[in-house]
C-alpha cells in the first residue's frame, strides 16, 4: 500500500476526502506553504521588508548575500565609506563585495587583533 503522508506536515491523509487532498498532502498545508513563498524577504542588517519575494531566485535579486541573505536597498548602497585614520572616505560602487566569516573563527580566536588578522588573510585568499 503507498503511504498516504502529508510532505508538510507529517501526518496521515488516508482518510482525508479527495476534494481536500492536493496529491497525497492536505490542501491547506499545501497552500500555506505557498503563502509563506509568497511572503517578502526582510533585510538582514536593518530588519526593514525589501521588495523581494522569498520565492524569487537569488539570481534575478540585487543585495543578495550568499550564505546570510538579503539586503535592502539603503543597506546595500553606501555612497561613500571612511577607511582610513585620516577620515577621508573611499568610495564605493555598486560592485560591492561581501564574504563570510565563520562563527568558529571568531569564537575561537582570543583577540581582537588576531581576529583582525585573520579576517584579512581570508580577504586576501579570497582575492586571488
């Protein structure tokens, strides 16, 4: 006998009238889940809902982050960024580049410092 089990929600639809079935999984867990890719994407940094909707593919996105998410247009559009002692701010252009830090590495490193220079390195290996 095929198991008559809900991808959604785990449970038995064996007994569930076929007018509420959408294949072998309950309709309204069928379409719950369709509302929730409906839902728009929330920016990682500030919490504000982007115009993305989770459904859309990364790919056809701008502001998305591999591995942390989306970005709203304010976070990820800085005109200008001061890194340098004497104040003067480089700017940026839309070609902004991100990369990922592990938690391991920063937890397991005991310093800031050391941190610091870790996360260059990573920079600069991810540069090549």
């Amino acid at each position: 006998m095929i198991p008559f089990i809900c991808k959604y929600c785990g449970k038995d639809t064996s007994e569930v009238d076929y007018d509420y079935l959408n294949g072998f999984d309950h309709l309204s867990c069928a379409l719950e889940a369709e509302n929730k890719s409906n839902e728009f994407d929330h920016c990682i940094l500030c919490g504000v809902e982007t115009v993305y909707k989770r459904s859309t593919h990364i790919d056809m996105r701008i502001g998305y982050v591999e591995g942390a998410g989306q970005l709203c247009p304010k976070c990820y559009h800085f005109d200008t960024i001061s890194v340098t002692k004497d104040e003067n701010p480089i700017p940026l252009d839309s070609h902004r580049q991100l990369f990922t830090v592990s938690e391991y590495m920063v937890l397991s490193t005991p310093n800031d410092q050391e941190l610091g220079a870790k996360v260059r390195q990573l920079y600069w290996e991810n540069k090549k």
